[in-house]
C-alpha cells in the first residue's frame, strides 16, 4: 500500500512542484492551500505525514500542528518554512514538528528526510506501544509494565490499545464499544465499567500509579 503526505502549502506553485516530485517517488498526495479541511481529512483518510507551512492564512502552521497534537492527532510532521532562526525551530520541534526543513531546500535532502521519518514512524515499523512504563508489542500482542511482563486476553490488550492511541482524549463507553468491542448493540456501559476495572487491576494491582481515570459522565482517559 503507498504512503500518503498531506502537504499544506499556501503557495501553489511550490504546492504542485512537491505533488509532483512526491508521487513520483511513489507517495500518494493530498495537498492544500490552508487548513480549513486538514482535519476533517485526517478523520476520514489514512494519513501517513503532513508536510506543513509555517506561513499559512488564517493560522500559523505549528499553531495549528500543536493544536492537532492535543486532539490526539499523531502522524508525523515535517515543518517546510522559510523561519530559519534557531528559536523558529525549537518552536517548531516543541509544537510537535518530527522534522524542520527551512527554505530555500533541496528536493533530493527534502525526500531523504521523508524517508526518515517515515521509516521511524510507519505504523508497519514501529510495533511498540508506550505511555508511561506502560510497553505493548503489537505485533507479539505482550504487555510489560515497568520491564515485567503482565499477561493480559485479547480485549483487554485491545482496550489498553485503544485508550495509549488515543492518549490525549476522554473516551466514551460508546467510542470504546464501538472500537474494542466492535458492537454497540449488544453489549452495556456496565461492560466496559467491568473491563476497565479489570485491566486496572492487572496493571496497577496495588493502585499507586493510577494510569486510568474514571470522568463522571463522560468516560475514560490516561492520566
């Protein structure tokens, strides 16, 4: 399956140039001029990295990253700007930048570097998942806190899953139904009440490090 770039760039010109080298290295593109629809689009398509503008209408483009950050939006990003001082990249990188290119660039570093960070952040090769000393292996479905192993079903790793992936949100019990349960139908809140319950206590037996919290009303985040 090809890899997609969003690529936000107020300049057309520039925009259609890095469309063209990008699928010509076999990426698929989607390119964009602001970012009115950005979000909307990292919703519904499988998005692999952003290359983004700093100097954009409306926002400035690691305002806007940093923002997609705290929605819990995680693909890679590489910032493409003509802010080249040393405090406009720290900027970048602290906004959730992966990489920081300043323009005038080269084509041919420009796609290394897309590369590079591609390899390092493609779902296919990063099998790990972390939050905290929390550690899934995804692809050997393994659970280890703290360097021990903790043996956990197939739900339950599911739902630890789906709660690091979305890390920086409240979830539902509908939203974790409908995720880890795949059904809404069937199944109650209580089940998922029950299946929190029962991971804690898996992770977290003596209830000193407090890694789920429960939001009266709402549902269950990372803490």
């Amino acid at each position: 399956m090809k890899q997609s770039i969003l690529i936000i760039e107020d300049e057309e010109d520039l925009l259609e140039l890095l469309e063209y080298h990008l699928q010509k290295e076999g990426y698929e593109t989607l390119g964009f001029l602001n970012t009115k629809n950005v979000e909307k689009c990292l919703n519904e398509e499988p998005i692999d990295l952003l290359i983004v503008d700093r100097n954009l209408p409306g926002i400035e483009g690691s305002e806007f990253v940093e923002s997609l950050r705290k929605k819990g939006f995680t693909q890679a990003v590489i910032f493409v700007t003509a802010k080249n001082s040393d405090t406009n990249v720290e900027e970048g990188f602290l906004r959730g930048g992966d990489d920081y290119v300043t323009k005038p660039y080269n084509m041919k570093e420009l796609l290394l570097r897309i590369k590079a960070v591609l390899a390092r952040t493609s779902p296919q090769n990063n099998a790990l998942l972390s939050y905290r000393d929390l550690v899934l292996d995804l692809n050997a479905h393994t659970l280890h806190v703290d360097t021990k192993a903790v043996e956990l079903t197939k739900l339950e790793f599911d739902l630890l899953r789906t709660l690091i992936e979305n890390k920086s949100s409240v979830l539902s019990r509908e939203f974790l139904l409908e995720h880890v349960w795949k059904n809404d139908d069937f199944f109650q809140d209580k089940t998922v009440n029950v299946a929190i319950n029962r991971l804690k206590q898996k992770i977290d037996p003596t209830k000193e490090k407090e890694y789920i919290k429960s939001i009266w009303g709402v549902g269950y985040s990372l803490c």
